[in-house]
C-alpha cells in the first residue's frame, strides 16, 4: 500500500520517466528480491507504469487467486479479505483507479502494481536510479489483521486526498433537470466524482480552482429516472494514488417526473404592431414559474402568479408586440424560479402586422389625478388619443385656448399618452375641455380636430369668494349703472332688488382684467316695473341690490350686495 512519502515518490519516478515496454525493473517485497521463474515475464515499465506478473507476485505476497473464465473476474483473497477486478479494466473493488488496465503480455497477466498493493495488505514505493537499489519497486506486506475494517486493507485518510464538504442546489429536482454537486476538497486533490451508492459513476471532473490548501469541484449531473424518495449519492475525491474512499462525503436529493409543458395558446396569432395578447401556458402542477423568451429581441417575461387545475396550472401573460414580422416564444418551467428547464415541444408563434389602421380622430381617454387642489396650483393631466393625433390643445370654461402639447410621452397599443399640465386661477371647481388635432394634409392650411373631450378639476374649500365686488358706477331716472368684478371662473352675473319688483338683470359679457386676474362685467338696472295697463307700474326704491355671481362649475353662486343710494333719492 502506498504511504503518503511513497505515493509522491511513484507519481515523479513512475509518471515521469517514460521506458520501453519490457524494460525490466526489480521488485523487493519484504526486502527480498523476487525472482521471476517464467521466461520472458519479468516486472517492466509500460507507458510510464510498473506493471507485475499476477501469479508470481500475488504468491509470493501470499495472496490466493481465482479466475472466472465467462466473467474474466479476478478474485484475490488474503487473510480473509477478497478484492476483485475485471481483466481489462482500471479499477478494483475497493474503489482504486489505475492510470492503466491489466493486460496481457506473453499469456501472463499483467497488473499494475499500485493496484495489487492498493487492494490488499501491503505498501509500495519507487526507488529511481539514484536510490538503492535503483530503479525498483518496494513492496511491504503489513502484518496480518492490522486492517481492523474486517475487509481488504485501505490507506488511511490521514494525508490522502479527502472531500471537506459536498452540497446540492436543492433537495428535490425533475427528470432531466441539471443537479449541481459543489464539493470542496483537500489541496491534493485531482479528481472528484459522484457514485452511486452501488458505485456506479454519475459524474466526474478533473477541473477544479486552487483556493490555498483547497481545491473546489463541481459535478454536473442530469437524471433520466425519477426516484421514489431521496437517494444518497456518495462524493468521493482522487489523489495520485487514487480514490479515497474513507475521505468521501454523501448528499441526498430525489429526482421527480419532469416537468411539463401541456399546451399554450395565444388569443390573435395575426396581432398588429403594439397589439396586447395573450398567452396562456398550461403545465405540469410540478412547475411553479414560467419564463417565455422573445426569439427576435430577447426580452424575457416571467411569470409566478398561476391558477391550479389540480393535475395541470394555467399561466397567463399579456405582452404587446413591439415589433413587425414573425415572432416565436420560447418556454423556460422552473420550479424554484432559479433552475429553468427549456420546453420545445410547442411552439408560440405569432405573425405581428403593421399598426392597425385608425379612421377617427379623437380624444380617447382624459384621467385626473383624484385629489381636491387649491387655486394656483399645477395639474397634470393624462389625456390618451387616437394614434393619428399630432397635437392638442386644452380650453377653459369659456372656451380659450390655454396650452398646447406638441410631444406625446410616447405610444402604446392603439393610443397616445399625452402629459397636459393646467393652472388653477380659480377657487372654485373648473372644467376644462382638450381637441386633437392633426397637421394639415400637405399644400392644405386647415388641421384636422376631433370634438373635444371635458374634464373637471375640484377645488378646496368654499366657493364664497367668486364675487370680488360691485359699485355704482352711474345712474338716471331710469337705471343704474353697476359694475361687477368677479374671479374669471365666472359665467355671469346677475343683479335684482330685495323686493322682486324688477326681474333679474344679467351680464354675460365679461372682459378679462388680465392686470388684476379678475372678470369685470358692466351691468344695466331698470329702477321701474311697468304693470299691465297704461301708466302703470313699481317704482323700485331700495338702498341695496342683491348681486349674484354664476360659475361654470354647477352653477355654483356666490352672493352680495352694491349700494345705490339713499330711498326716495334719485
């Protein structure tokens, strides 16, 4: 059995120096030379290997060995402990791998000595030229039952090759899913691999990164066979020498059915250009998130949100189409939302059109952000109109330009999203009104315009201040001559005595006082109410008169009174 020393002595003296097949060497066993009586099978180098004579080795190690002509198995037995191998293979069943298989030379099996030695009780080293005696291998049987495992002898963990630690992504994981091992090992470490409890090889990697005195692997491995329960899978680790199965470690997972696409269906297969659809994608009940890929742009869209059929899960997405011509989606199932397992056995193909036509302009859609605002304040507007629409503009109550928006924020399906931003000059409630415009056909001077669109925007507080004022400005035997300020959300005016002999007297012809951002309206009064017959009549003779002022918003009113002088006075 190689020590620690001698596994480094035969990996720079074997593995180095390469000799001639058939190149004789000496091999010592106990510190005996021994003497091989067949003619033209002696102990020789092959491609850089010592190889023995079976027979004669194995009986001079006192090992007893069987042949089993239809297996070609090899058993070799000692002290009650057995190893066998395949003729032709690399390893024995103590989980040894040599660089090179048995073979036959002459008739006589061949075997590498390492392997014998590995297998059964008993230590080998390399002597090179230098050493004495040169160019030898050196073999020391341990005494018997110093192998206290009740089995064929293994080199102890100490100073071998041994796994620190081996982890799996997950416990659980689908036919045909990739399960990732993640094993940390000591710094002599060359190969790892994971084995079945039957030792049969899953994976294996000779790739590894230095991290100072460790080395990490990582094994890959893709099931084709679920599992009733979780299985333990054993990690084991390589040196020069080979594997050390006392330094190994286990993990456990269970392989389940695979996940499956069951259908997708989309509702237009000819969508136009910035049309929504929708997909639904119906699965397995294994799988928990879906992913679909855009084969033309990339653009993934993923999906967690499901409604569970029991045997089968119903996913929907809803994705606009951003591009012309053919697009085809792939479909990715996950039942962690990390590992993502592709689908192929459907395809979600579309055929995505040129924008849909649109024959109307208009203003779709107006939204107000839902908040009661104060006069003076900025409002922003979301108005949404017809594809064609190249421009809008909003009015006031009185139906005045107030602002133009040139630039759309940008367009989605069948609309454009417009960012409309009023003033409030008011304290009460006020309506405004939004048209679409389109630019004039080419050599035309008259833009297209929809019919507009209103909205209104509320107020805080009372409505007590929109009247400002009003003063007798002049009067006569017939009337008075009153003037009115008000704030220019107000429609009309309207003035009448407290008694109602004279009927109310109104105004809509308001001018803007743009210097004092108020509304000034000039307002006639009648001082007599004729009666039915000839020269008769009411002489109105008040010191006061009510005003009244209208907003647009809902008639609401605001009231007051002007003094026009003095009862009996004219």
């Amino acid at each position: 059995m190689l020590t620690a020393i001698g596994a480094a002595a035969v990996v720079s003296a074997l593995a180095s120096p390469v000799f001639a097949a058939g190149e004789d060497v000496r091999v010592f066993v106990d510190g005996n030379l021994v003497k091989y009586t067949e003619p033209g099978v002696t102990p020789q180098i092959v491609n850089g290997y010592a190889m023995v004579p079976l027979r004669q080795t194995a009986e001079v190690l006192g090992i007893n060995v069987n042949w089993d002509e239809r297996t070609r198995l090899i058993t070799l037995t000692k002290d009650g402990r057995s190893v066998t191998h395949v003729f032709g293979t690399k390893t024995v069943s103590t989980g040894y791998e040599s660089p090179i298989a048995s073979m036959v030379v002459k008739d006589r099996t061949l075997m590498p000595v390492r392997m014998i030695s590995e297998a059964l009780n008993a230590d080998t080293t390399w002597n090179d030229e230098k050493a004495n005696p040169p160019r030898s291998v050196i073999i020391k049987s341990r005494p018997a039952g110093s192998d206290s495992s009740g089995g064929a002898y293994q080199q102890p963990s100490s100073g071998r090759a041994r796994v620190e630690s081996a982890s799996v992504a997950k416990d659980e994981y689908a036919v045909g899913e990739e399960v990732t091992v993640s094993v940390a090992a000591s710094g002599n470490a060359v190969k790892a691999r994971l084995v079945t409890a039957g030792d049969r090889i899953l994976a294996d990697s000779s790739y590894y990164d230095d991290r100072g005195g460790s080395r990490s692997f990582t094994l890959r491995y893709t099931p084709t066979m679920p599992t009733l329960s979780a299985n333990k899978y054993r990690v084991q680790v390589s040196d020069d020498i080979g594997f050390n199965t006392n330094g190994e470690k286990s993990v456990s997972f269970s392989v389940k059915q695979p996940m499956k696409l069951v259908s997708a269906w989309v509702d237009s297969s000819n969508p136009y250009l910035y049309d929504t659809v929708n997909i639904s994608v119906t699965t397995s009940p294994e799988v928990k998130f879906v992913r679909l890929k855009d084969g033309n742009t990339g653009e993934t869209y993923k999906e967690g949100t499901f409604v569970d059929l029991g045997d089968t899960r119903k996913f929907n997405f809803d994705i606009q189409q951003k591009a012309k011509g053919r697009v085809v989606y792939s479909v990715e199932l996950s039942s962690d939302g990390s590992v993502w397992l592709p689908d192929s056995s459907q395809e979600i193909s579309l055929n995505v059109g040129e924008q849909k036509p649109t024959d109307k302009l208009e203003v779709k859609e107006i939204n107000v952000p839902s908040k009661n605002y104060t006069r003076g304040e900025e409002v922003i507007v979301d108005v949404k109109t017809s594809l064609s629409t190249d421009y809008i503009i909003a009015y006031d109550a009185r139906n005045y330009p107030i602002t133009q928006v040139d630039d759309e924020e940008g367009t989605y399906g069948d609309y454009k999203l417009w960012k409309l931003r009023v003033t409030l000059d008011s304290s009460s409630n006020t309506t405004f009104s939004v048209t679409a415009f389109t630019k004039p056909e080419s050599g035309g001077t008259e833009p297209a315009k929809s019919v507009n669109k209103s909205f209104t925007v509320y107020v805080s507080g009372n409505n007590d201040n929109l009247l400002y004022g009003a003063e007798l400005r002049n009067k006569d035997t017939s009337y008075y001559y009153i003037t009115v300020y008000t704030s220019m959300d107000v429609r009309y005016v309207g003035i009448r005595d407290n008694s109602g002999i004279v009927n109310e007297q109104t105004s809509q012809n308001g001018q803007v006082d743009s210097a004092n951002n108020r509304m000034r309206f000039e307002v006639s009064v009648p001082r007599w109410a004729y009666g039915t017959g000839s020269g008769t009549g009411y002489y109105m003779n008040e010191e006061y008169l009510q005003v009244t002022a209208y907003s647009y918003i809902n008639n609401v009113t605001d009231y007051g009174t002007v003094y026009v002088g003095p009862k009996d006075a004219t």
